[in-house]
C-alpha cells in the first residue's frame, strides 16, 4: 500500500480529509488513487461557492489511462480550488497529500467527519 498519513480521514472511495481550519477542510486524492490512474493530463474542479452534497460527484481527474469522479467525503460550500491544478495536473501524481490538494470546503455539518475512516481504516478497505 502508498503512503497513507496517519492525520488525515478518508473515503473507501480514495480521497482524504485534512483537518478543521476555522471550519474548512482540504479535499484531495490519495496517492493508493494516483498511482492506480497513472500520470494525470487533466483535473475538473467544482466551482468556488458551489454548494456539495455528501458523496455527491464533485470533480474529476483524468489520465492517459482513464477518466475518474471525485466525490465529495462532506457537505458544504467549495471555499478554494487548487488553480495550479489547471495548468499542471501533474501536481497530483507529484504530492497528492501537499501541493496536489484539489479544493476546500466550509463544512456544512463537522460531524460528517466522524464518519470516515482514520489511516488503518482506509489501509484495510483498499486492500479488501
């Protein structure tokens, strides 16, 4: 298994969670997702402002080998995206926990968080 940081939360659906910053959470891909799409030429981002449902199709990351959705681990209101992504996708493959960050979020509900699964969690459910 990729790395898989201890301080994040996550998806069995491979994206990760950062922590609450005055009620904003950073949203990303794992590196277990990167590496399994391959060299990314191309990231859709949802608009700032956009209002996100839970498990809601969000954006999308696509690769030489495949195109694949990102849903969103929250709900709330997109409060940043990553703009470097649009000029260099590749960021993603690079340092899919640091510079690769797709978009933040202004939670709607904190308590939506206790619902994903800590590092060990997620390492258990990408290898079943």
């Amino acid at each position: 298994m990729s790395e898989v940081p201890n301080e994040l939360k996550y998806c069995s659906s491979h994206e990760w969670v950062s922590g609450v910053d005055d009620g904003v959470v950073t949203i990303g891909i794992t590196d277990h997702a990167q590496d399994q799409l391959g060299d990314l030429v191309f990231v859709e981002l949802p608009e700032v402002g956009q209002a996100l449902e839970l498990k809601s199709e969000c954006a999308v990351v696509e690769s030489v080998k495949a195109a694949s959705d990102v849903y969103s681990p929250v709900s709330g209101e997109v409060a940043e995206i990553n703009e470097a992504l649009m000029d260099s996708p590749e960021l993603v493959n690079d340092d899919p926990y640091g510079d690769g960050w797709l978009f933040k979020v202004r939670l709607a509900d904190e308590s939506e968080l206790d619902n994903l699964l800590d590092a060990d969690g997620y390492r258990a459910a990408a290898d079943a």
